[in-house]
C-alpha cells in the first residue's frame, strides 16, 4: 500500500510539473504583437529616411499625379498576406488641397496629404470582415503612435467597387481623427440628389435627430465643384454614306448634301480622309471657392444659381484616345497608309513586270482586293479631267524645306497620283499596280491626242530637284506642247512667247535665254523685229562697224532630265578632254546660238559673240569699267579672256563653221516626238521596285506638304516641329535612295519609324488645327490648351509603338482658368438642348447650364469648433486659441452615384 501510495503522490507531482511546464509567458511576444512591431520597424525607417532618400529606394510616381508617390511593403500575419503603402509628396508648400490640381481619390475624400493604406493582397484588395478590418486598423494606429507618427492610416473594406474606406488619425495628444468612405451605385434617394438633402445630411452628423432643419441655424462652410460636359451631338437623323465603307476613300466629291458636315471638311487633309476629331469635347468646372450656410434654406437658393456666378472657371478638353494609340491600327491617317506603302515596297521585289502582281498567285488575289472600276474611274477622273490650272514650280503655303525631299510638288500629277494611290485598295502592291497601268495608259491618250499634261508645266526648266517620274512626266508634258505647236505652225522662243514663222525675219533676244547657256548677259540688247530699231539701255557697238549689236532669237535648249544629264556626262568623260567639257556638252546648242548672231549681226565678229553670250570672258579696258558709253569712244576697247583666246579653243573653230542662219530657219535641237515616246517606254517598262521607291519619296513629301497647308495659328511647337519632319524625311529618304534596293531590312525598318513618326505629327496637327477653329475668338485660350497637350504627348515624340512608355496610359488632366471675357465663348460651346434631348432627359439636379445640368457634384461641407472645449487644450495656450475642423464631409456624385466621406475630429 505505501508503494501505492507513493507511485500516486509521484504522479500527481509529475502532473504539477507538465502544468507548471506549459505556463504563459507574457514577457513573450505573441503573432499579433510581432504583426505591430513589424509595421512599427518600417514606418520608422520611412519616416526616418524622408522623401529624397524614399525616392533613392524605389518610390513611384502615383499614376498622373504630379507630386505624389508611394513606397510598399509586405507583411504576413497568421495565414494572410498584407501590403502597406506609404503615400507622400516631396514638396510641402505648406497650402491646403484644393481642386486646382489632380488629387489622390483618398486626399480629396479626407483632405489629407501623406497617408499609409494597408490591404490584403488578394484579388479584391478590400477587407471583407469587419472585425478583421478593424483589428488591421488598430495594429497600424498602434505601430504609429509608437513611433510618434502623425500620418493617417486606411483600410479598404466592403466592396471594391464602393470605394469604401475606414481609417483613423492620431493627431497628438490631443485630437483623434476617424475617416469613413462610402458610396451608393444606384437608386440615390431623392433628398440626397439635391443641396438641401445632403446639407442636412451633414449637419446630422453632428446635430440631434429630431430638430426641424428648416428652422434651425448650423454655421456650416462648405465649397462646391460643378463639372459640365459639353453636349454631344444628336446624330439621330443623319444619313449615313453606305458608298463610305465600301470603297474604304473619301475620294467622292459628290457628297450628298443630307450627309452632316464634318468638322474637317475644311482641312487640307479632308480630301483624303475624315478624321476623327481630337478634341470629343470639353469639360468646364465652375467653382464655389468658401460659403457659410446656416440653414437647408441657403442651400436650396443655391441649387438654383448659375454656374456664371461661380468664382472659378476652369476648362479641360477630353482627348480622344486615339492620340495616345500609336501604331495601333486603330486611327486612319497618311500615317496608317504611309506603313501600307512600305508594306508594298518589301513586296515589290518580289516581281520583275508590274503586270504579274495583277495576275499573280490566288493568295495575292485574295488578300489583296482591288476596288471596283468604278472606284478606279473615280481617281482618274480625279486626276485627269477635274485638274485645276497651278503654279507647279512654287507655291506661297509650300515648305521651305520641301524641296530637299526628293519627290514632287504636291499639286503635280504623280503626287496625285501616289496620294490617291495610298487610299486606293488598302494601298497594296496589286492595287498599285492595277492604279498604274490605268495611269500609264490616260498619259498615252493624252501624248497621242496631243491634250495637255494636266497638273504638270508645260515649259520652263525641269526641276531635277523632284524624282525622276514627275521629271519625265514633266518632259512629257512640254513634248506635248511642242508637238501641238508645231502642228500649228507655230515657233517657240525662250520666253515661251508664241510667233508666227513669217514675223521672224528680224529675230530678237533677250538676257533668260543667253544666261541658260551659261552666260549671264547683262543690259543685253534687244532689236525690234518689226522696225529695225533696238530698245537698250546701255548699247553695245560691233567692233568692225559702228553699228548697234542686235540680240537674236535663239533656238529653246532642249529639255532634259536626270538621267540624261548622266548620259550625256558619261559620254563627255569617255571623251576625255576635261578642259572643253562645258563646249563638249553643249556644241549644238552653241553653234545655233553663234548662226542666229551671226544673222542678227552680218558685220559680227567671234569677239562681237563673246560680249554678248559670255561677258566673263571678255576683258574691257580701264575706260570703259569707268563708265564711258561704247557709243561715243568707238571701236571698243578690250580682248578676250585666256581661255578664249586660245588658237585651240574649241568655240572659235565652232564660230568659223556654224553659218548665218535664223532661230526661225535652223533644225530643232531636239524632237519632242521622239523624246516623248522615250517617257512613255521609260513609263510601261518601269520595274516594280522602282516604281515603289520613287512613290515612297513623292507620298511622304506630298503628304507633308499636305499637313503643312494646314491652318493652327501662331503655334511655334508646331513650326518647330513640321520643320524636323522635313528634315527627317528628307535625310531618311536620302539614304534610302542611296542604298538603291527594296529589300533592305534596315532601310525598310527606317521607314517604319519614320512613318510613325510622321504619325505623331499628323496628330499633333490635327489637334492644333481642331483647338484653332474652336477658340477663333480667343486665340490664347487654345493656344495654351495645346501647349499643355503638346507637354504632356512630348515625351513619347518620336517614339515607335514597341518603346511607348508607360506614361501613355495616362489621362490627361490639365485645365486652363477661364477669364471672365472668354466665358461667353464657353457658355456658347453649351447650347440649349435640341426637342430630341430634352425629351429624353429627366432633370433631377439643379445649377443648370443652357438647361444642362452638370455631370459630377463635388461639395467639401466642414464645421470648425474652438479647441477651448478641449480639456487637453487648457494646457496648450497656442492650442487653445486654434478653430478646429471637428467635422468634414465630402460627396461626389450624381443623381444614380453618390460617394460621401466623413472625416469626425474628437477629443479623445
């Protein structure tokens, strides 16, 4: 028994032991307090280290707000995950957030400025339970007020979609402060649609229950925000183009007059294509800056004032996205085609004969349709019959750097051309192809129906600046002059003045057709045919007769391009006789000169030709360069130059063959016949590949050009900015027609990019020319609206689609503060509603604008007390003397949203 005894007293000691063992030992930390110590641990170092080094550790910018970032950091407690972040400017002015500037959602509802959210990372984001928001709330408010930090703490609760928050503020010793957030989707009651309802909503909050809010008197200070949209237009009864979507062109001049204007049909650009507007609209904030209220009576007067009696005006325009959408395929532009037309380049090598990519493979059939003859005979119309009569070698709008492309002006007929032929067929190589045997084939029927070239000069030098296409067809075009004027017998002198052959017997000349022959023959003489006589201003004398050297008629040197200037100066090297190169070159067109002198002049001499063909080359003597008149101090005195009086010049020996015969009498220097049939070889057999490089250089000239007419005001970005994407071009181009091949990988890449950055400066012109025609009257105005546009795109000039930056998913949010003389303008862009508006709308807020009401209400109200209620304030004499905020309310919404947010300040 007394081991028995013995065996139960161990055990029952054992069980004191084991009880004793498993004690709590609170000098330990549990989950929840290490959960708090780990907040506390971060917040100190943020606090500690402060914004600049916060930066320096991976802070980013918040979205689009200018000055303000964030800085996270993960938790674990129990089986959960959390994430803290730290919301903060860099800069503290010391003001008070208002609606000047973007705000955080959080900053706005509560008006704080720093502030720490703490969620779970879940896919919600939002605190489900209350009890646990409520503890997560209480770890933070702990972990802060341990570490003598001030920042208010939130958390995300309910459902996501409420926006709803609770949060809480240690303010000191002295003041508490608690934030909740709320909001209701739909079926706003109808007391909260209005002022009154929501002043008496606020003054609840604070006031008891069951006073008549009619009849009693809260001072209450509240400030208000009114957002107007300007209205859409009620397209309603207007009638749609079916033709529009079927030919994918806006080349139909007929438009149907039922069909709305658009808001480019007066752009440049409009005969090519409808852009979407940039600007959709505006908004306009009317702003209520500080009004104290004592009763739901002075807040139903309010509902009932206007907007123009508001103390701020701010307006911001609501861009399209599409300004944003680079290379997205989205917008349809010269950009949008100008990417097709290189598309169609990489093909173009895949041919050796334009006429099989018409009768190609079925896949090329089938994903290149061609548009209907219809559409075809439209563009040709366009092209051929509908031309107007204009200056192709300048014009007053074109570019100053226009030229250093190498394409072709834009009202020329190959310009035209390419620019029709970006929007016809989707700009594939097989309608290209298609669009180019047409057009070969109505240049054929006007070189044999001798019918003028239309859009091209029909005289005057070939401007070997342009590409070689709109060169020949240049050459074509004065073949076909001449060739008409023949047949009419009719004689062409260098100023393309038109004489019959029998007025010729006396032939003249003037100074243009001896300085296109190298000479610049100064105060040269011209001889009237008619009487003899010559009309000069300073004579010149024969040196063998005391007679007044006549000016002649000369033949018109013959046209050419810039392949035969290649030509002929291939042959004049394989010659080799450098030092006559220049007489090598033009011994034809000399040896006409010197015959019709030599018929002006019976009595000249080769010194007599050289005085007046090249001045440079004859030395007068000291008399002379003193001014003496060669009238009066005959024979003149002088010689030749060096060169000129060589015994081996080759000028003199052709002087001594050519013989005395009138422009009217000598051989053409050229046949317009047979230089004519040489373009139209040189059109029909051109290859596909060289077709493509030279509608490349002309389609992004004409293009630009294009933009270029466009009419934005006094914008200096814009000129700036219009003037490098010549420069681009051109240097882009440049080197692409160096490389001579189609199938380049690099070349075609360049092209890329510069089509997308001709994308960026097509927008930007579209929204200059769009913001100009709204502020007319208030030039300024939309002058700094695009300025703020045009900072806020800058970044991302230039740009391809794949190295877009973030930045581009931003919203624009500037606003320009309106003056009282442009509100005028404003209220004019809100007309009143149309009988199909107003019937369909259900007006259930007031402050109307032209009867429209707004389309977001933001009211702040606040109730300030004196801090001497405070029994902590009695210790604090500058406290003591301070108004508090005890009660803050913000609500924004409209008649189906409304979010109200209530920040209650207590002494605690």
């Amino acid at each position: 028994m007394k081991s028995a005894d013995n065996s139960k007293g161990i055990m029952e000691d054992n069980d004191d032991e084991e009880e004793f063992e498993h004690f709590d030992d609170f000098t330990l930390a549990s989950s929840w307090e290490r959960f708090i110590s780990e907040i506390e641990a971060v917040c100190r170092q943020w606090f500690a280290d402060g914004p600049k080094n916060l930066l320096a550790k991976g802070a980013v910018q918040v979205n689009q707000l200018k000055d303000l970032y964030k800085i996270k950091s993960e938790f674990k407690y129990a089986t959960k995950s959390y994430c803290m972040e730290y919301y903060f400017a860099t800069v503290d002015d010391g003001k008070t957030l208002d609606w000047d500037h973007p705000l955080h959602d959080l900053q706005l509802s509560f008006g704080v400025k720093e502030f720490v959210v703490i969620a779970p990372q879940s896919a919600s984001g939002v605190v489900l339970d209350a009890p646990e928001a409520s503890k997560l709330l209480s770890a933070v408010a702990i972990a802060l007020s341990n570490c003598s930090c001030l920042w208010p703490a939130f958390v995300p609760v309910h459902d996501s979609s409420r926006k709803a928050y609770i949060g809480i503020q240690n303010m000191g010793t002295v003041f508490t402060r608690r934030f909740e957030a709320d909001r209701i989707a739909s079926q706003v009651p109808v007391k909260l649609m209005h002022l009154e309802g929501l002043y008496e909503l606020f003054v609840s909050k604070f006031a008891y229950t069951a006073v008549d809010w009619s009849m009693n008197h809260f001072e209450v200070h509240f400030k208000m925000k009114l957002t107007y949209r300007t209205p859409i237009h009620d397209d309603e009864d207007e009638i749609h183009d079916p033709d529009a979507d079927i030919t994918g062109s806006c080349e139909n001049p007929e438009v149907d007059n039922h069909v709305k204007a658009q808001w480019d049909d007066n752009f440049p650009w409009s005969k090519w294509y409808s852009a979407e507007d940039p600007v959709n609209g505006f908004e306009l904030l009317a702003i209520w800056l500080e009004i104290t209220a004592e009763s739901s009576l002075d807040m139903a007067e309010l509902e009932n004032a206007s907007p123009v009696e508001a103390d701020k005006w701010f307006l911001s325009p609501c861009l399209s996205e599409y300004l944003s959408d680079v290379s997205g395929g989205s917008t349809i532009g010269f950009a949008s085609q100008l990417h097709l037309l290189v598309k169609a380049l990489e093909m173009s090598s895949e041919a050796k004969f334009i006429e099989d990519f018409i009768s190609g493979s079925e896949a090329l059939k089938s994903s290149a349709v061609v548009p209907p003859q219809t559409v075809l005979d439209r563009v040709l119309k366009d092209l051929f019959h509908e031309a107007v009569e204009t200056e192709m070698n300048s014009s007053p709008t074109e570019h100053k750097n226009s030229r250093s492309i190498k394409g072709a002006p834009q009202e020329s007929l190959f310009a035209q051309f390419c620019l029709h032929a970006l929007w016809f067929g989707n700009c594939s190589i097989r309608a290209i192809s298609v669009l180019w045997i047409e057009f070969v084939r109505e240049v054929r029927w006007c070189w044999e129906e001798s019918q003028s070239l239309p859009r091209m000069p029909s005289s005057g030098p070939i401007d070997l600046s342009t590409c070689l296409i709109n060169q020949k067809l240049h050459m074509l075009a004065v073949c076909i002059d001449q060739k008409h004027r023949e047949a009419e017998g009719q004689f062409v002198d260098a100023n393309d003045t038109m004489t019959s052959q029998e007025d010729l017997q006396f032939p003249t000349h003037n100074s243009s057709s001896s300085s296109s022959r190298g000479a610049s023959k100064e105060g040269s003489d011209r001889k009237d045919s008619s009487n003899d006589a010559a009309n000069v201003a300073k004579p010149m004398m024969l040196l063998k007769s005391n007679k007044i050297m006549r000016a002649p008629i000369t033949l018109e040197p013959p046209p050419m391009t810039e392949d035969m200037h290649e030509e002929r100066l291939k042959a004049a090297v394989a010659l080799g006789d450098s030092y006559s190169f220049s007489a090598q070159l033009e011994t034809e067109i000399l040896a006409s000169d010197m015959s019709a002198f030599k018929a002006a002049n019976p009595d000249a001499v080769f010194e007599d030709f050289i005085r007046w063909h090249s001045p440079r080359d004859w030395e007068n003597d000291e008399s002379e360069e003193n001014g003496a008149s060669e009238s009066s101090s005959w024979p003149p005195r002088g010689k030749l130059s060096d060169r000129m009086s060589d015994p081996g010049n080759s000028w003199r020996k052709i002087w001594n063959e050519a013989p005395a015969v009138p422009a009217s009498e000598q051989k053409p220097l050229w046949d317009p016949n047979r230089e004519g049939e040489k373009v139209l070889h040189y059109l029909e057999t051109l290859r596909p590949y060289q077709l493509l490089e030279e509608m490349v250089c002309a389609a992004f000239r004409a293009a630009a050009d294009t933009l270029n007419r466009t009419s934005f005001g006094d914008l200096k970005q814009m000129n700036i900015k219009i003037e490098q994407l010549y420069i681009t071009i051109a240097s882009v181009l440049r080197i692409f027609l160096a490389q001579n091949t189609a199938t380049d990988t690099e070349v075609l890449e360049d092209l890329r990019r510069l089509s997308t950055t001709f994308e960026h400066i097509e927008k930007l012109v579209l929204l200059a020319a769009s913001l100009h025609v709204k502020f007319l009257q208030s030039p300024y105005l939309g002058q700094a609206i695009f300025t703020d546009c045009f900072n806020f795109y800058l970044p991302n000039m230039g740009t391809s689609s794949a190295n877009v930056h973030n930045d581009t998913q931003r919203e624009f949010d500037k606003k320009q503060q309106i003056r009282s003389d442009d509100r005028d303008l404003i209220l004019s862009m809100f007309p009143p509603p149309t009988a199909n508006q107003s019937w369909r709308r259900v007006l259930s807020m007031g402050n109307l604008l032209n009867g429209h009401e707004p389309i977001l209400r933001e009211i702040i109200f606040s109730k300030r007390d004196p801090a001497s209620g405070s029994y902590y304030a009695a210790s604090s004499p500058k406290l003591h003397q301070q108004d508090i905020e005890t009660y803050r309310m913000y609500v924004s919404g409209t008649s189906n949203d409304l979010g109200v947010a209530l920040a209650v300040a207590s002494f605690d």
